[in-house]
C-alpha cells in the first residue's frame, strides 16, 4: 500500500494500535519501543494512564505517532515517529503542534522532551517550535560503536495558550 500521496488525518491511539505503533517504530528506530511499551498510551482513553498517543492515518495505515505523558501542568514528549515515506513534508510538525496543543487544553504550561545528539532530524524539528536545551547527559544513549549524549530541552506553552 502506498503511504506516500494519503491525505493524513490525526486521532488519540485505541487499544488495538499498539501493533502498528510498534511495527512503525522498527521502521525508523534502531532501538525501538516495544508493543508493550505502547500499550499504556493506547489505553490513555480509559482513564488508565499518564501517557497518550495521538496517531496521523490515511485509509486505516498508521503514518506517523507522537506519544507523550500529562502529570499535572507538565507534558513530556516521549516519542515521535514519521513513516520514512511521509518525512520532510511537514508530518511530524503538525504531529507535535497537535500534542502540545492537547497538552494546554488539558492544563499543561511548559513540555519537556529528551533527543539524542546526534538526531539532526529531530533536533530541527524540536528547535523549530521553540524547544531550547536545558541541559545535557552526557554519555546516556548506547550507539551501535558506544554511547552518545541525551540532550534535555523544553519549552513553555504559555503562547500556546491564547491559540487554542
Ligand atoms: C523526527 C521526525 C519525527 C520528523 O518528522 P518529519 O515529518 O520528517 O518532519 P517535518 O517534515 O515535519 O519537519 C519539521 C522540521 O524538522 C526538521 N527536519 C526534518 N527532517 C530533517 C532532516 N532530515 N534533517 C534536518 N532537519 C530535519 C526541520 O527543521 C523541519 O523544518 P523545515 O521543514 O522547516 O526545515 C522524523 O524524522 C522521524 O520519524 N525520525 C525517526 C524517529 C525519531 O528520530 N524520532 C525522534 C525521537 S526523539
């Protein structure tokens, strides 16, 4: 099936997703998330946890996810994914921007999120809608020849608020 031309419409994650989710991350991740670790986001709905995921499809296929946590007025991105066939068109930005605008309507002032160093893509995509660097830990990801810096950034969504 082609992911390439679908017109991509955005949903919370259901139970059920939790395969595709993961089945999307080892498309694009090296090291990636297991269906376990998406099932609490697919479960959000129910009241049954912190986490939420929230899915851009086209006929059905998953294309792209950004899972993230709400804990009182704080939001944390804790990982997003564009299908390699839908990157560089804008995806992954309207992903993020539909979060974090949950994220406020749901109370939350400033979203934290950690990206490895060397992740130029997702760096560029943090940095553009205003993350800026807190700090960094170093040594923190292993790579497949060592072990690379986690860099800590975050953002407040008070600007976020008057749009929503
Ligand atoms: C990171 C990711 C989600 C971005 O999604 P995307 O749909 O490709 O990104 P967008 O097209 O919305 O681009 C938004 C911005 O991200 C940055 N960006 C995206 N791809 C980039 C690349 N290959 N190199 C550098 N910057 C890039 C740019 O700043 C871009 O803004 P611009 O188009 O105005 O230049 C996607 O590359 C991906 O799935 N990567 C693999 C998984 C991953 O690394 N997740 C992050 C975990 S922290």
């Amino acid at each position: 099936m082609s992911v390439v031309g679908e017109h991509a419409t955005f949903r919370s994650a259901r139970p059920g997703d939790a395969v595709a989710l993961a089945a999307l991350e080892r498309l694009v991740n090296p090291s990636p998330w297991t269906e376990s670790q998406f099932n609490s986001a697919c479960s959000a709905q129910a009241g049954a946890s912190t986490e939420r995921a929230l899915l851009a499809c086209a006929d059905r296929q998953a294309l792209g996810f950004v899972v993230y946590s709400l804990i009182l007025d704080e939001a944390c991105i804790h990982n997003i994914a564009v299908h390699p066939l839908r990157q560089g068109r804008g995806l992954g930005r309207s992903l993020l921007n539909a979060a974090l605008a949950e994220a406020v309507r749901s109370g939350a002032t400033r979203c934290h999120l950690e990206v490895r160093a060397t992740n130029q893509a997702a760096r560029g995509l943090y940095e553009g809608l205003g993350f800026r660097l807190d700090g960094v830990r170093k040594n923190y990801y292993p790579t497949a020849t060592g072990r690379e810096d986690a860099l800590l950034m975050s953002m407040p969504l008070t600007e976020l608020e008057n749009q929503t």
